[in-house]
C-alpha cells in the first residue's frame, strides 16, 4: 500500500498531480 500520509490533503493533492500529469 502508499505511505499513509498524516492528512489527507497531501494524498488528494498527489491524486489531482497525478491525474494531470497522466493526462
């Protein structure tokens, strides 16, 4: 699994990095 990161804010933004950069 991902590192757990302490706030989920970090998590969504690497998720909204990622879907950008796959685009």
């Amino acid at each position: 699994m991902l590192e757990q990161l302490p706030e989920p804010s970090e998590e969504l933004k690497a998720t909204a990095l990622s879907g950008q950069a796959n685009r």
